[in-house]
C-alpha cells in the first residue's frame, strides 16, 4: 500500500516447486509489507507523542504485530491511550479497521 517492492525472479520459472514458491511470495508480501508499515508508523507516531507529552515510560520491544512497553504506573492510561490511538490511525487509508487491544501485567505473558 505504501510503494514497497519485491522483485520475484522465479515467478516464470519452468520449474513448478520454485514457480509456486514465488508465487505464494507474490500474494503473501504485500499483506505482510503491509503490516510492517502499519506497525513502523504506529511505532514512529507513539514515539513522537511521547515526546511531544513528556511521558516518561519506554517501548521496549516490537514482536510482529505487538509493542512492548515498559511503563510508569500513573502514565498507564495514558500510554494505552497514545497507543491505541497511534496504531488504529496509522493508516488512515485501509478501508477496514484496525482493532487494537491493550494488556497490562508484570511481565508478557501477564500482558496477554
């Protein structure tokens, strides 16, 4: 959506297990291109607003389609706020929504 490429060289390869190959690339990348963009600009936005409010907590970690952070108790609801909101406007395009869910805990697993 946002102009990435990926040039698939085996696409009109004679060989039917490399052509198929390339062609499971074709459909799934821009899919997965998609989502890493979204997750990129939702990372860059939070980023910014943090900055721009003085919040003192951190991201710590991105896995996929989930960020981390490591947050300062009386900041919670607004960092889950900043979030939320960064990563359900990231792409303002998609012509679906993007639905966001916050967890909280000590620890990851807590969090889910």
């Amino acid at each position: 959506m946002l102009g990435r490429r990926r040039y698939l060289r085996d696409i009109n390869s004679r060989n039917a297990v490399i052509r198929s190959h390339a062609e499971r690339n074709a459909m799934n990348t821009p899919i997965q291109g998609t989502a890493a963009d979204l997750i990129k600009l939702a990372m860059i936005k939070t980023h910014r607003a943090f900055q721009s409010q003085n919040i003192q907590s951190k991201m710590v970690l991105q896995v996929h389609d989930e960020l981390v952070f490591d947050v300062v108790k009386e900041e919670l609801q607004q960092v889950k706020a900043i979030v939320i909101e960064a990563m359900e406007t990231a792409l303002p395009t998609l012509k679906v929504p993007i639905l966001v869910e916050a967890g909280v805990g000590e620890n990851w697993l807590e969090a889910h």
